[in-house]
C-alpha cells in the first residue's frame, strides 16, 4: 500500500509542474513580435489635403518655388495628397515633403512605382525609371514627329503625367488659342496636339463665362488648325454705393476678397486690397 501512496505523489507532482510550464509559456506569448509598421500600409485617402489643417512649423508658408494649384490638378485629372511645408507636416516617418506638379509640395512616399509607360506607334518611348519623379520620354521614327508630351514625369499618385503622344508625319496643331482670364484641361508644356483633339476651357475662378467654351483641332485642305473657342471671361463684382461712403465687394482670382473704401470727399480711381492695388474705375456713386 506504501509504494501506491508515492506513485499517486509523483503522478500529482508531475501534472502540477506541466500546468507550470503550460502557464509560463502561454504568458511568453502574449508578448507581440512583429515590428510591422501600420504608417508604411497608411490609407492614402487620409492624406488629401486638408484646408483647414495647421502647419507644425506656422513660420513655414506654401512654396512659392512650387505652389499647389487645385483647379489645373483637378483638370488633369491628378490626385493630390496632403500639402505640407516640412517632411515634419507629413503623418508618416515614411514619407516626404516633395513638389508634385499641379499638387505643390506633398507629402509622398519617395519609392511609390507608376505602371510601364505605354509603347507608341512609329516610335519608342525611354523611362529613367519607374519611382516617383522618373521621366519617360518618347521619340519618333524618321519623318514622323512626336505629337503631344514628349516626355511624362512618376507622380505621386503612381499615374505617369498626361496621355502618351502619337507620332505623325506632318498634319497637327500647335499650341492652342489663348484666351484672357482662361486656362484649359492640357499640361501648360505640351505644344503639339492630334488631330481631333479637344481641349475644353474654363474662365478663372471670379469671372463668368460666355460663349463656347471648346476648341478641336481640324484639318482642311491638309492644314491643321484649331477651331474654338469662341468665349470671353467677364470679372464677376457687385458694389453699394453712397455719397459719403464707397464700398466695394470684390473678387480676383480668389487673391482678393472684401475692400472697403471709408468715407472719401470723391470716388477714388483705386483702391488698396490685400496688398494688392486693383484698378477700379467709378463713373459716381449714388
């Protein structure tokens, strides 16, 4: 009967220390080990520039040297990401402040890949690479001129700048009409375009359009030429006037907003608005 007590011991014994261990181990392994960085995998859209947001840096301004232009991206269809002065503006450690065309200066991941550029027709196309900032440039077979971008840049939204261009022997349009107060939907460096294109314009931001607002490159009798647009941007103001005082609400390029003219002996011919001198010609105020 002795020797059956201590078997039972050591049985006891044994099952309480695996239990032990049993617990040991599972406590080790509630302890993470992957280093995954979530900044690196961060939803993009996240990062769309926010107008409301404060720089870390307030002393910091937008680039003058590369300065965000929202409509002329929106035109070209390009997705701009967070606008920043500083990589410290940037959310993750794994991107930098960089100039993006259109988008101005952006927070970008220096490594993001565009697709291989499309081959073209009669020529060839040459890319210095396929990460952000890369050019790709196209050239044409003897007797046949690029039309369109001759080369596209990487952006940061992993699209190649533009359309690629078509090579053409001899019949296309140069640079399109332009007109006062207006920009149009192609990138201010191409000079050529195809047969057929259409370019579509629009008047700057304070001023209405009248007319047509469309131009297409035809050809007649073997000569290209561009026909349109037949518009004109008028400046979009209204003003309330009395004898004693002036007062003049006004809007340009979204550079100005409100001037205010304080009580004057006579109309004046100008007037100071968000340090900009603006022409404003008065016939009487009544």
């Amino acid at each position: 009967m002795i020797w059956i007590h201590w078997m039972l011991v050591l049985c006891l014994c044994g099952i309480a220390g695996k239990v032990h261990s049993t617990s040991t181990e599972s406590n080790t392994n509630t302890t993470p080990t992957s280093d995954y960085d979530d900044d690196w995998d961060e939803d993009e859209s996240t990062e769309i520039d926010d107008d409301g947001r404060i720089y870390k840096n307030p002393r910091n301004s937008p680039s003058t040297l590369c300065p965000r232009d929202e409509e002329q991206a929106t035109l070209l269809g390009q997705k701009c990401l967070r606008k920043c002065s500083s990589d410290e503006d940037c959310k993750s450690k794994k991107k930098k402040c960089l100039c993006d065309g259109a988008c101005g200066m952006s927070c970008i991941k220096p490594d993001r890949e565009c697709p291989e550029p499309e081959q073209i027709s009669f020529g060839s196309v040459v890319a210095s690479g396929r990460i952000f900032g890369a050019r790709a440039t196209y050239s044409c077979q003897h007797g046949y001129h690029v039309v369109g971008l001759q080369s596209r840049n990487c952006q940061a939204d992993g699209h190649w700048a533009g359309s690629p261009p078509a090579c053409k022997q001899n019949i296309y349009c140069l640079s399109p009409p332009a007109i006062d107060h207006a920009r149009h939907n192609a990138l201010p460096e191409q000079s050529t375009f195809d047969l057929d294109s259409t370019l579509q314009y629009y008047c700057h931001t304070g001023f209405v359009t009248n007319g047509f607002p469309r131009a297409k490159c035809l050809a007649i009798d073997g000569q290209a030429s561009w026909y349109g647009p037949d518009i004109s941007c008028e400046r979009k103001y209204s003003g309330q006037h009395s004898e004693s005082n002036c007062s003049l609400s006004f809007s340009h390029l979204s550079l100005l907003d409100h001037c205010f003219i304080f009580p004057l002996p006579s109309p004046p011919t100008n007037v100071m608005c968000a340090s900009n001198l603006v022409d404003v010609l008065f016939t009487r105020c009544s």
